[in-house]
C-alpha cells in the first residue's frame, strides 16, 4: 500500500516545485533504518533521501557511522543529536524502550546532549565519513536531554560540535 501513494505524492510533489524529500528515519514508522528508506527509494524515486538522526539508530543499536556509509547520496540533512545507553538497564531489558522519555532514570537509553553519548572521537569520525560521502549539507541541533537544563545541554551540544567539525 505504501509504495503506490508515495508514487503518486512524488508526482504531486514534482508538480510543485520540490526537488527533494527527506525522510527522517525513526522507529516503528515506514523508514526507520537505512535499508528501509533505500526500499522506498529504489521502488519510487530518487528524490527520496534521509534526514538522518543518529540518535534513533543508536537507540535501536545500529551504528550511525557504517549507516553514512551505507546512504552515501541519499543524505539530505543530519541532525546534531546524541543518544546513551543506559549500562546495566540496557543488559536486563534490551533496547525496545518503552518508557516515555521523561523516566531517564529507568529507561535503556536517553537522548542527550551532544557528546554525553557517544565520545568526541566519534563524532569527529561522524562528520569525516559524512564529508566522504560528499555530504556538505547544514546540520541542525536538537537538545532533548532532560538530564539537564536547555540552556547546559544546549551549551554542552555547542561546545562538543565546535570541538568535532572541520572548518
């Protein structure tokens, strides 16, 4: 069902001037990882590609780094989110959470402030892979850690990004 409406909403899309549709992958939807979206993508059109999160493949323990690699030119945004798992939680109740996010401290995984997930030397890797794969789009934060105020998570994101991105 899902292949013969995103035929015709690509047409109608196309009659409207858009060039590009950017899909962000997130558990449970149509596209949640990146074999799904490229389903989609080779059944359609090329004007799908992703907005990838790499918080939400973290969370469904998949590796953001190989998953750049695996989409190459179907990168169409990326977001500036991190994700933790949880050590202890994680080896009892595995990582299908299904708490609401604000029970960080019986959850599996968290999202969090950039860094506080993954190291710096990761997402130093992140950004070099995403210029491999000629990525030189924007990236937009998203600060949902709810370990800490917005502003300090918005801070701490900042400060880890500057420290991360070649410029």
């Amino acid at each position: 069902m899902a292949i013969p409406w995103w035929k015709k909403f690509v047409l109608h899309a196309r009659e409207h001037g858009v060039e590009q549709i950017a899909l962000e992958a997130f558990p449970s939807q149509l596209v949640y990882n990146p074999a799904t979206l490229l389903r989609l993508r080779n059944a359609v059109d090329d004007m799908i590609g992703i907005n990838l999160d790499p918080s939400h493949l973290i969370a469904m323990g998949a590796e953001p780094i190989a998953a750049v690699r695996k989409l190459g030119n179907t990168l169409l945004h990326v977001h500036g989110k991190d994700a933790r798992i949880e050590r202890g939680l994680v080896d009892i109740d595995g990582l299908m959470e299904y708490q609401p996010v604000t029970h960080t401290n019986t959850r599996t995984w968290n999202y969090v402030a950039v860094g506080c997930g993954q190291d710096l030397r990761w997402w130093k890797e992140f950004f070099s892979v995403l210029r491999m794969t000629g990525f030189d789009g924007d990236m937009s934060l998203e600060m949902e850690d709810l370990t800490m105020s917005v502003e300090a998570g918005l801070r701490t994101s900042i400060d880890a990004l500057n420290m991360t991105l070649s410029r």
